[in-house]
C-alpha cells in the first residue's frame, strides 16, 4: 500500500473519527506536475485505485499510463463490488460450485473458493408477464408462477447465501438490479476501513453503466468476468479511449429523456464510439436531472460504449437526499469529491483526445425500431418511413372488430431504462388519466403491462394518485423485475394468437425498454418498437403502429370531439409538479431499510453442493472434463476446422444464445419435454442456464437467425436455426448439425461480419459455441463484452484485416480451416497480444489461401487465460498451485 499518499480526508469524521483518503492529485502532480487537471473524470478515478492498491514498485509506470495516454500496456483494475441478476449471477455462482467439486476431486479444500469482493444478487430476471396489466390479481398471480417454475433454480441460491461468504442475496418480487443500485446500494463514495474512496463496480448485465450517471465506474461484464473480480483477482485493462459529449442546448417542452436517449444513442452509434467510456458534460448535462442522465446512462451498450459518466454535482447530491441517504453519506460524497477533483467545477480544464457534440434542442418525440435500439424513427416518420400500408384498410379491418395489421399486441412499461426515472412514469400516469377522463380505453387485443424497477414507484404513483389511473387503463402493476424488455412478456390470450397465425398479421410491441433485438420480445410480436412509457400508453389505445401517433384521431369524447395526442399529453410543468411534491425520502426508506435487512442464517452444512441428476436447471458444470461430456479441458487442434455458420454484421447474444421463452418446436423444448417438464412451465432460455444440457441447445437457436451456408433455390438465405452439416451438405435444425459435429469430435469454426457479439452480456453466447465444439470465430469486429467472454471460455477470436471480409475470400462454408503456428499440444507459438496470425482455407477443390489475421487477444492477461483453456481452468489450476 502507498502509506506516502494516506491523508486524513479533510472536514469529514465519523464519530469524532478521521476518515482517509489516497492523495491522486499529488501522487500525479510528483510524476507531471499540472498533469491532473488536464485529466478526464475517468482517469481520476482510475489513477486513484492505483495509488490505493498497485505495489508501490510499479506505480510510477502504471500511473504513466493514464497521464500519458498510453494504450499498449496492461493495468490492473480492482472493482469495489460485483452486482449480479439472477441468471449470470447465478450461472457465475453454479461455476463456483462447479469449481469447488474440481478443487475437492483434486485434494484442495473447497470452502477457500469464495468471492473476495462484495457481491451482490438480485433475483429480478425471472419473472415473466403471464397475467396482464388488467388482471387486479397479476402481481400475485405472476409471483407465485415464478416461484413455482423457479423452485430449484431459488433453491440454489439460497443455498449460495450460506454457502459463500461476501454475497447477499435480494430476493424475487423486490425491483431491478440497475433501479435498486441507482437508488440504495451504490454510495457514490465508499467508506472501508477509515478510508474513502471511489465506487466502482462490474455488474452482469449490459445495462450496469446504469449507475454512471451518479459519477460511478460501473460497466458491464460477462459472467466470466465477474467471476475473476469476485475471486479478488484484477481485471486487467488498458487505458480505453476517453471521448468528451459536451451536451448543448435544452429539450423541447414535450420531450422525455426516452426521447433524447433515443436520438442520442441513434448518433453515437454513427460516432464510433465502441468500447469507449464516454463522459458527459458542458450546459445541457447540467440540466439534466439524476434520473435524466440515468436513462442515457443506461443505453450505453446500445450505443457500444463501455460506459457513459457523468460528473458528480448538484443534481447528484440531490438525488441522493431525494432517494433517502444518510446524510453523513451525502455529507462524504460532496466533501470527497471536491477535495479530490471529482466535482463537476474542478473539471472544466480536463482534456479529450476527441469531443463530439449533441444538442439537445433538437430532438423530437421519438421511437427506436423495429429492430433495433439505434434505429431511432420520429414518431412524426413512423408511417410513411417505417410501414408502408394503406392505413385505411386496417381502420375498416378494426370497424369490423378484427384486429388490424400492424396490431400492437404487447404495450409494456417496463425495465430500468425507463422506471427509474420518475418524470417517465409521471408522465405515463397523466397520460392515463387524461384518457380516462375522455373516455379513451386500451384496445381489447393489447396485452398490457407495467412492471416497474422499484416499489417506490407505486408509493409515489399512489400519493399522486396516479396508478388508480393507470390500473383503469390496463396498465396495473404486474411485478417488479426485467420482464418484458428481457423477452419475458408471457403468453397471449390464445384467441388473439390463433387470429395472429391464421390471418399472418403483422402484430408488434411498444416497449419502455432497451432491447428489441429480433425475436426477443415475443415469437408472435414480428417487429418491437422503443418508446416512452406515455407513448406506451398512447399506443395502446390506437391498437396499431399503422397509425400517425401525433396526427392521427385516437377517439371521440362525450361530446364527439376528436382527441388526438396532444390533448392528452401533459405539459412539463404539470409533470415537474408532481415529482416534486410526490417523490418523496421516506418512500425510499419505507422500501429499502427492509429489503436490505439481511438478518442471520445458519451456514450450510457442506462446502459441496448437492446436485439433482434430473435438474434441467442446476447442473454440475463440464468445464473441467478432460473426457467425456462436455471435454472442456481437451487439448485445442485449431485443424481442419469446418464452419458451423457463415453469419453477417450486427449478430446479437440474441442470436447465439436466445433469452426469451421456450416453444415446443424447439430443441430446448424437445429435451424439457423429453425430462418430464409441462410446456407450461418450459420458463425462458435464460432461466435454464445454470444446466448446460438445457443452455446448449439454445446456441443459433433464434428463429430469426440468417446462416449463409443455408439457401433456398433461388440462392436467398433461408431464415431459421439451420445449420449444413459438412462435407455432406445435408441441411438440418442447428442442434443436429451440433449433436452430429459433437459426435464427431469435428473442431468447428464460425466466420462473421462486423460487430459479432453486441447485446446482453451473456455468458452462454460463449459457453455454447464452445460446448459445441468451436475452436476459432473470424469476423470484422467483436463487441467488447462477447469477445472477453470468448476469450474466458478459450475460443479464440480473429479479426479480418485490412478491409477485408468473408465476401473477399468468397466462403461458402464448404471450407475447412487451419490456424498456423499451433504446436502438437494445441498451443500458438510465439502468441502475442493484438499480433498478426495466419489462417490456412482450403477449398473443396484442394485450392488453399493464405488469410492474415488480427489476434484478438489484447493484453498478456488474456493470453495467459487462453493458453488455460479458459478462465474456469485457470482458476483451478491457479488455486491448486497457489494452496499446494
């Protein structure tokens, strides 16, 4: 520890008590003096760690690092926490007690394996829509399905609260991991052991940059990755690109942050700024409010940035007295902060190697769609850009009590994009009672919803006098957890679905949330669309997205007026009004002060965990097996590798490892049927990870997928989870080309277009290729998060250089692949981080092609993982030599 830079923190004690901190200002200004007031926020933040944990011998270089710019060299991050959901927190956990049963099979002791670093776990992706938001009875109703269809997976998470030291469990029906980090478990500023210090944290989930927004590090990782944090291990980086948003300009009166998140994240994403940790600032962030910022903070993976920060000022301080905070912890953040430089006034001379620039006054009402979260489409465009239809036909199709096409047949508010973010759900509620008031109804086919992040929102909704409001439109309380927006919208009414298939309507969703990747919302919803939680509202009553929202007649009122939007779209001030005298500090103490009452428990009886042979949710985990199933452990040939798909740009997690529900159909479905369980209770992919006999036949198993080795007669891609089983050239269900290829012990490889991996952060992308057999993924780009995560489970990730793609080397998937330089013991010689590698196609026609290569391992950390076999037998065989 760097004892030299340890001061007593000044104007700030506990109890009459000193509390320290670690001086980064004068460790920077000892190596460049006048250096640390050019720095950005996250450089302060990062320097500060390092002179909190590195060894003193290499702190000087480490440091350099940051001030210089330097982006060749590997530094150790150490996170303050790790937050998890129940799926990869629980997927993360079952590792652990998979890694525990290798450490005891090995003769080392297994209680040792625990998370080092506080973490914490969230039940909150479990919950799935099954009684809508017209049910009274829904949220009990939802609750006690989930606990039916959950029991084992709850099972052994409660055994995971006894078992292993540092984690804390919330659990099922309490909110939203990001919404409950947002308003109660991050401190902004952290106070351990006498000394304060920055929040940091990882999360597994994409949407963790959530909390960004309070002036926190806090990025997404995958599972994988947050289990090297948890076992106290650094998450060795590289000092990313740091890109200035100076935010000009104030919003229009009528606008909601969803509206400018969209539009934001719209340009971003035409910025390039994946991987980057973004920090915004200048006049218009200063406007913004806690929960403004939250909501662009939140999109940040949407538009491919590895974090999005804002500077801690005013607006923070407030928002953590308004969300019940202690004082003495308002008190440390605001005195920490601007006694290190962390206040927004002492960064007005920080230095970006690039600003962009977004104005805020120029956004309009707006909508993301209909596919995905960067297509922004102003509502005014809808009709004419977006669907090209005869609107008059699908009004006389509705006069004749049919659903028209282009049916809205889910209307959900929902995740913690939106929920969070008070002025929204305001918003949403006096859209309600407006409509209600006109005599305005949700179309009988709309299957509504209102889940939000948090039960403060009922308490303030309620003091509003809002959510009768609500409830009378269909838009009640259905739980509160990631529903919708996680592909866990539940079933339709049968009716409705049989009239959907036997007329082959065009019927979407309208969502308050983040994601509306293809195939994820609903398998009866063909396109979903992105929008405020009012215009969720709006658009449950028109029906249709066949409809102009800001021009068209939603109805009549008693007098036979026409009412169109803006007669029932409440003003700025009106909203404004209401938060401030309904949003109240003791709401969130009413909530929190319980939920995060612990209390004692008895530690369980065994260190080992005892697993269910029939479970299709638990699992021990194969990753360890140098034989038999799964043989993780088995030596890589990187030889004679053939292609399980040849993909395009822009394939999602959704597409590798779907989250949403289970249908019949499927080869998921298939096997649960096979083990006994009822369709009823088939749950979601997401909820089945913790048993990798069920996760794996989720890999492509989205029907949406576009394989190009699978064409139709006319030469067109075929959509579907399809697979050519090579050298055959028999076409099948993608599962049985993996069973077929498994059997063969055939190494497999996948070749893809630009940005391969974007979306959640999902283990199973990566653990499910590599159960399959997939050596070696080529594309033109990996998203951050998947390619770390491939990285952990040893597939190695090779990038096209020099412009060049799988169209320039025409491959058809009839190919078979070599990576050069691999040694009898399937390992790289002479492997350096971002080096230069070779890939030897040979043709069918025994033509061979040289094909040079960018390794996308990218620090000397990823390597050593790699050459392990992944970050699981590394763990193993770190711990063994480590406890020998």
């Amino acid at each position: 520890m760097n004892y030299q830079y340890r001061k007593p923190l000044p104007g700030y004690k506990v109890n009459g008590i000193n509390v320290d901190f670690y001086d980064t200002r004068e460790a920077v200004e000892a190596i460049a003096p006048g250096a640390y007031a050019k720095l950005p926020y996250t450089s302060r933040v990062l320097a500060e760690q390092l002179v909190r944990k590195c060894d003193p011998a290499t702190l000087t270089d480490s440091l350099k690092q940051i001030i210089e710019v330097k982006q060749d060299l590997d530094f150790p991050w150490y996170p303050a926490r790790v937050v998890c959901h129940d799926i990869l927190g629980q997927t993360a956990l079952v590792d652990l007690a998979g890694l525990r049963d290798a450490i005891a099979e090995q003769g080392g002791d297994p209680a040792k394996v625990n998370p080092v670093v506080p973490t914490q776990l969230i039940v909150d992706h479990s919950l799935a829509v099954e009684a809508p938001g017209f049910d009274p009875e829904a949220f009990d109703k939802n609750r006690a399905i989930e606990d039916r269809r959950n029991e084992q997976r709850f099972h052994f998470i409660e055994w995971t609260k006894t078992a292993f030291k540092n984690v804390d469990v919330i659990p099922a029906g309490n909110g939203i991991m990001h919404q409950i980090n947002l308003e109660k478990m991050s401190p902004v500023i952290q106070s351990r052991d006498g000394v304060a210090f920055p929040d940091t944290c990882v999360g597994t989930d994409s949407h963790t940059p959530h909390i960004d927004a309070l002036g926190v590090i806090a990025i997404g990782v995958g599972g994988l990755e947050a289990e090297t944090v948890m076992l106290g291990r650094p998450s060795m980086m590289r000092l990313p690109d740091i890109i200035g948003v100076k935010l000009t300009g104030k919003r229009q009166p009528g606008i909601t942050a969803t509206d400018m998140v969209l539009a934001i994240t719209e340009f971003l994403r035409d910025q390039k700024v994946v991987s980057s940790y973004l920090e915004f600032f200048g006049e218009g962030a200063k406007t913004l409010t806690i929960g403004d910022r939250a909501t662009i903070s939140n999109m940040t993976p949407e538009y491919g940035a590895s974090a999005g920060m804002f500077y801690i000022d005013e607006q923070t301080i407030d928002y953590l007295k308004m969300t019940g905070r202690e004082p003495e912890q308002v008190e440390l953040v605001e005195t920490y902060a601007k006694h290190t430089g962390l206040w927004a006034d002492d960064l007005v001379e920080a230095q970006y190697p690039r600003v962009i620039e977004f104005d805020l006054s120029t956004v309009t009402r707006n909508l993301a769609g209909p596919s995905n979260p960067h297509r922004r489409l102003a509502t005014s465009d809808l009709v004419s850009k977006s669907i090209a239809k005869d609107l008059s036909t699908c009004k006389e199709q509705e006069a004749n009590g049919q659903m028209p096409d282009g049916a809205v047949i889910i209307a959900a508010i929902t995740s913690c994009t939106n929920t969070s973010n008070p002025r929204n759900v305001v918003a949403a509620g006096l859209i309600a009672k407006r409509a209600n008031e006109l005599g305005l109804v949700r179309k009988p086919w709309v299957k509504s919803s209102f889940a939000p992040g948090s039960k403060v929102a009922k308490l303030y909704l309620e003091e509003a006098g809002l959510l009768t409001e609500m409830e009378k439109l269909g838009f009640g309380i259905v739980g509160y957890a990631c529903t919708t927006c996680n592909g866990m919208s539940g079933a339709l009414d049968p009716k409705i679905q049989q009239e959907i298939i036997d007329r082959d309507l065009y019927s979407t969703a309208v969502l308050s949330g983040n994601r509306n990747f293809d195939g994820r919302i609903h398998p009866y919803a063909k396109q979903a669309f992105l929008a405020s939680p009012p215009l969720v509202v709006a658009y449950a009553i028109a029906g249709t997205m066949r409809f102009d929202i800001e021009r068209d007649i939603l109805g009549q009122d008693q007098k036979g007026n026409d009412i169109t939007l803006k007669d029932i779209w409440p003003s700025d001030e009106e909203i404004d009004a209401i938060v401030a005298s309904c949003v109240k500090p003791e709401q969130f103490k009413k909530i929190y002060t319980p939920m995060f009452d612990l209390g004692a428990f008895e530690p369980a009886k065994s260190p080992l965990y005892d697993w269910d042979l029939t479970s299709t949710y638990i699992r021990r985990p194969p990753y360890w097996n140098k034989e038999g199933e799964g043989a993780m452990a088995g030596i890589r040939t990187m030889k004679g590798m053939v292609p399980l798909a040849v993909l395009g740009d822009n394939i999602t997690t959704d597409h590798l490892s779907p989250s949403n529900a289970i249908q019949l159909d499927s080869a998921a479905g298939a096997y649960l049927a096979k083990m006994g369980l009822p369709e009823a209770d088939f749950n979601s992919y997401a909820t089945h990870r913790g048993d990798h006999l069920t996760a794996q036949r989720a890999t492509f198993a989205n029907p949406k997928l576009f394989n190009e080795m699978c064409k139709d007669d006319n030469g067109e891609v075929k959509q579907g989870s399809l697979a050519r089983i090579e050298p055959e050239g028999t076409e099948s269900r993608m599962w049985e080309a993996i069973e077929t290829y498994m059997q063969r012990k055939q190494p497999l490889i996948i070749i893809a277009g630009a940005d391969y991996g974007q979306g959640s952060s999902r283990d199973w992308a990566a653990k499910g290729v590599r159960l399959a057999g997939v050596e070696v993924i080529i594309s033109e780009g990996f998203e951050r998060i998947h390619r770390t995560n491939l990285v952990g489970m040893g597939v190695l990730p090779l990038e096209f250089v020099q412009g060049e793609t799988r169209h320039t080397y025409h491959i058809d998937g009839t190919e078979t692949f070599d990576v050069e330089g691999v040694n009898s013991e399937g390992h790289i010689e002479n492997m350096t981080p971002g080096g230069t590698m070779s890939v030897l196609m040979t043709r069918r026609s025994g033509e061979q092609v040289e094909i040079p290569v960018k390794c996308r391992l990218d620090t000397a950390e990823e390597v050593s993982v790699y050459a392990a076999g992944g970050v699981l037998q590394k763990f193993a065989n770190d711990f063994l030599e480590s406890n020998a």
